[in-house]
C-alpha cells in the first residue's frame, strides 16, 4: 500500500478527491472514499514560463488550501497520481507519495 496525501484549493476539493476515488484510491478493506484532510495555508510565487490557476508572475501568493491523505494500493498509485494530475486546477500540484509497511 501506499499513501498519497496532496494540496488543493477548497474549490477542486471534491472533483479532486471523486477522481481518485474513481481510479480506486481510499479503499481500506470493506469500506471506499477513505480520506482525510485538514485545513491549511500554503504559498507559492509563479516564476517567468509558468502559467498559474492562482497569482500573478513575479507575486507571492498565499492561499486557503487542504491536504488530503489517503491510501492506494500498489498496482493502483500510478494511475492515482495520474488522475490526481488531470482534476487538479494546480499546473505542478504538490503531493507525496509513501510507501506503507504492514507489521506483524
């Protein structure tokens, strides 16, 4: 298994989190849409060549968004971040990919 957690805006939070439920991220045995996510601040400034959703070149923005956590399973994750990458409003969205350990 692995866990994606990612950053959005309030306003791709659900079209986001429905894209990668679709994909079949955020199943966790007898149970799917599993995440979770929190409230935050993050900021970013768009350098010459981008082409920001948020800001303007050349400005620091500082924006309202959510990390949302939730697990994939292996075969699935390439596919997850691909999806991840076509909902998200974010030309580069940032996120994170963990490899998880089972305990005995």
């Amino acid at each position: 298994m692995f866990k994606l957690c990612f950053f959005v805006p309030e306003s791709h939070l659900e079209q986001t989190k429905r894209a990668l439920f679709e994909v079949g991220a955020g199943r966790i045995g007898d149970y799917d849409c599993c995440a979770w996510q929190t409230l935050g601040q993050g900021q970013f400034r768009p350098l010459d060549g981008s082409q920001p959703f948020l800001g303007e070149r050349g400005e620091l923005e500082v924006v309202s968004e959510y990390k949302v956590e939730l697990v994939c399973e292996d075969g699935l994750i390439a596919r997850a971040v691909e999806a991840l990458k076509a909902a998200h409003p974010y030309e580069e969205p940032a996120y994170e990919v963990y490899r998880l350990e089972e305990l005995p």
